[in-house]
C-alpha cells in the first residue's frame, strides 16, 4: 500500500508541474498559423522597384510570430526578409525592393515564398505566383568617381544593354559608381538604380553602398569605359600620353612644408597648349593663372616663357602652380613674407583638416622651398605678374616684399611704389595688410598685383578663379 501511494503523490506532483507550464501567452495548445488572404502587387513590375505584400493572418490558439518570405525568380532569391507580427490576427502591408540581377532574363517568371510562424513554432506556408518582373529601360547611365568626375554613358546601337564612354582622361585606377540618375550639382541621385561594390562584385546598391574599382592596366591613363548593364561588367581602354599630355602617372611623389605633392619636371612651351588627363583636369582646380590659361577641363595653355619647369600639384588644396631652379631676375620676382598663398578655392578648414595649422596662405620670410615664397612671371619689360590669395583668413594679416632673387637681393620696399586699384597695402617698408584694432578689415580674396619697375607702380585687382 506503501508503494501504491507513493505512486499516486508523483503522479499528483507531475500534473501540477505539467499545468504550470501555462505562460504568458496562455495554455499550449497545437496551431499554425492561417493565411486568410494575401496579395501581392503589382502583377507584373520592374526589377529596380518595389512590390507591396498585403497579407491577413491569423491562428486560432496561438500568438503570431513572424512571416518570412523570400521572392524568386529564375532559382534565384532576389529578396528576403522577415516581417515581426504579434496577436492572434495580424495585417501585412510590407513593401519589398526587387533589385536587378546579373544576367537577368527579361518578362522573368517570379513567385513569392511565406512561412509564418507562431511563438510556439508552429508554421504553415504559402506561395503567391503569376508575377513578372521585366528588365529595366535605361536611355543613358552616368560614370560618377569618387572624387566627382562625372561622363556620360551612352547605350550601344549593337547592344542596348552595354553602356559606353569613350574619349576619357581618367586615371589608370579610379573608383566609382554607375547611377541613372543625377542631382542639379552633379552628385548622384538615390532616388534613380545605383550600381556599386557587393562582396567584390557589381551590384545595385542603396546610398550607403560601396564604390567600385576600376584598374586599367599598361596604360598611362584610362580612354574608355564600358558598363555591361546585363552580366554587370565593366571594362576599360587606356593609352598612353602624348608629348603634349600631363597625367599624374608620369608624376612622382614628394613632401614639402609638410604636404604631401605630385610633382614632375618638364619643359613648358610658350603657347603650346597641353591636354591633362584624370585628377589634373578636375574643374575644381585652379591652375596658376600667372603661368596657364585653362582652356577647358582637359586642356591649359603655358602662358609662360619656354623652358624647364617643375609642376607642383596639390591633391589637398586642388592647386597646380610651377617653379624653376634658381629664379631670378630679370625673368621673376620672388615675394616672400607672411600672409600669401597661391591661388586655392579650398577652405582653411578643409587644409587644416589634413595638415593641422595650416591655411590656405602658407608663406614665410626665407626661401627654404616653394611654398615659402610666390612667383611673380615677367609680363612684359620691366612689367611682373602674381596672383596670390592674401590676407590669412585666420587673422587678416600680411606682410611680405618681393626680392630679386632667393639671395635677398634688390628687396622692392612699399615706400617705392605708388598703388593703384584695391587699396590694400600700406606701410613704407614691408608691403603690409594690418590688422589693427583700428585698421580697416581687408577681404581675404585673391587679388593680381601687377609691378611694374619702369615707373614703380603696383595695380592691384580682385580676381574671381
């Protein structure tokens, strides 16, 4: 008797334990989930937009969980994702992106797979069929780089699916995006298909999507570009310089006044215009205006006279100026101070953010490397021509006086000269731009000084570059 009621107490003590397995979702019991009605549109879509899924669920015992659903087509998944629900009855209302494949077929058949489960697992699924999704229609696609060039590509007449631009001046490596559409200042616009990097191959991408790389090999710039819109290709030509091309690739590297330059030695030809390839014919750019006259993006014209030059070319500050061994007099003259810089349209803010402290004005009194003093070029007889960014934004100071030469000689004091034009400098020795508590704030802009030692006037102008 013993035993038997023993046997009925673990019997008792098991029926509590099983009844208090009741938690907040209420007793367990068996269900799946119901698909009451579900709906997808459109019917027929285009790969690059979106389908809405409408879906009515419900489970008789059980709390919904969640409703996964993957689109397919060709065997492939094109799209996935999982929906949350909660409640014994719940309404879907997701929209879905059907991004475009490569090597998508077009009219391609696509079906809609659901599982929905509940918090107790239990599942049940449900295929929607009869869709189409349809290639895309492109009349023109964009080549933008990353630092914000931008070509045309334009479809093929043989295949409208490649796209194509040629006549480039790229570099031979560039990264980049292909996007159908842009914005009013050229940057792309997400609310058209944008193709980038995917784990290292083309793809559509969102706004906060990679930029691909593009490599040209055994060239000395990139000519053309070819986008293959089908089995999402890219392909490049490249060539190699003329006599009259510049292109960073024949450019080496150096560091001066801390800043890292691309730099190349050459002669220059009085007249001659010279195409420029790749970041050299960025329009953001400014290209000395004392030595170029910038033609158009691609081609500058040497204004200065015929000889060996260094081209100096800053990737920070987007400037290219030149410089000789041993200038001097009678051909140049040298100022040297504080307070000048040549011309840049880059901020202070954004040079400081690569080099801290330095601005867009980077002179000194000595002439230890090029960027401690400025070039004025010899316009004519007796006539000398710079253009330089002064005062310092940072405080509205200058002060500065042109040499003869790297030897100090001959230093062309204020007091000699007579100024016309912006009156901007004072002082009988120095060539000043106070900033005195009482002095009047001069505009950090960039002004030409034009001196001319025949008469011993200097004009002063404002340019806008």
């Amino acid at each position: 008797m013993n035993s038997i009621y023993k046997i009925f107490m673990l019997i008792g003590v098991l029926g509590l334990f099983f009844a208090s397995c009741d938690d907040e979702y209420g007793p367990r019991k068996e269900s799946i989930p119901v698909f009451e009605a579900v709906t997808v549109t459109p019917a027929s879509f285009t790969f690059g937009d979106s389908i809405t899924l409408n879906a009515r669920m419900s489970d008789p015992a059980t709390i919904l969980a969640t409703l996964k659903y993957e689109v397919v087509s060709e065997g492939r998944v094109v799209a996935s994702g999982v929906i949350p629900m909660a409640g014994d009855t719940f309404l879907v209302n997701q929209s879905i992106f059907i991004p475009l494949l490569n090597n998508q077929a077009d009219n391609s058949d696509v079906v809609v797979n659901l599982v929905a489960a509940n918090v107790l697992k239990g599942k049940d699924s449900y295929q929607v069929t009869g869709l189409t999704g349809k290639r895309p229609v492109y009349n023109q696609l964009y080549l933008v780089t990353d630092d914000g060039t931008v070509a045309m590509l334009s479809p093929r007449s043989s295949d409208k699916n490649k796209f194509e631009a040629t006549e480039l001046t790229f570099e031979t490596s560039f990264r980049f995006k292909v996007a159908e559409k842009l914005n009013a200042d050229k940057t792309i616009d997400y609310s058209g298909a944008v193709f980038g990097n995917v784990n290292g191959q083309m793809a559509m991408i969102s706004e906060a999507g990679e930029s691909a790389f593009a490599y040209t090999p055994n060239a000395d710039y990139t000519k053309a570009f070819v986008y293959d819109n089908y089995a999402f290709g890219v392909a490049t030509t490249g060539s190699n310089l003329g006599a009259d091309d510049l292109a960073l690739s024949a450019f080496g590297n150096q560091d001066i006044y801390g800043e890292s330059f691309r730099t190349l030695k050459r002669t220059l030809e009085n007249g001659k215009t010279y195409q420029v390839f790749g970041k050299l014919g960025d329009a953001s750019n400014i290209y000395n205006p004392d030595f170029f006259e910038r033609i158009s993006d691609s081609q500058v014209k040497f204004l200065g006279a015929t000889g060996e030059y260094t081209l100096y070319y800053n990737p920070v500050r987007k400037n290219i100026f030149v410089g000789v061994d041993n200038p001097a007099y009678p051909e140049y003259l040298l100022a040297c101070g504080w307070g000048l810089g040549y011309p840049t349209n880059v901020t202070s803010d954004e040079i400081n953010a690569v080099y801290p402290g330095h601005k867009r004005v980077h002179t000194d009194w000595g002439f230890g490397n090029v960027m401690n003093y400025v070039l004025l070029r010899q316009i004519s007889a007796g006539v000398y021509q710079g253009t330089f960014y002064t005062p310092g934004d940072q405080d509205h100071y200058a002060g500065f006086k042109p040499f003869e030469n790297t030897g100090w000689a001959n230093e062309k004091k204020a007091g000699q000269f007579t100024f016309t034009g912006e009156q901007i400098i004072s002082g009988d020795n120095n060539w000043d731009i106070p900033n005195g508590e009482n002095d009047p704030v001069i505009e950090s802009a960039n002004y030409r000084f034009t001196i001319n030692l025949n008469d011993n006037t200097v004009h002063i102008e404002k340019v806008t570059l």
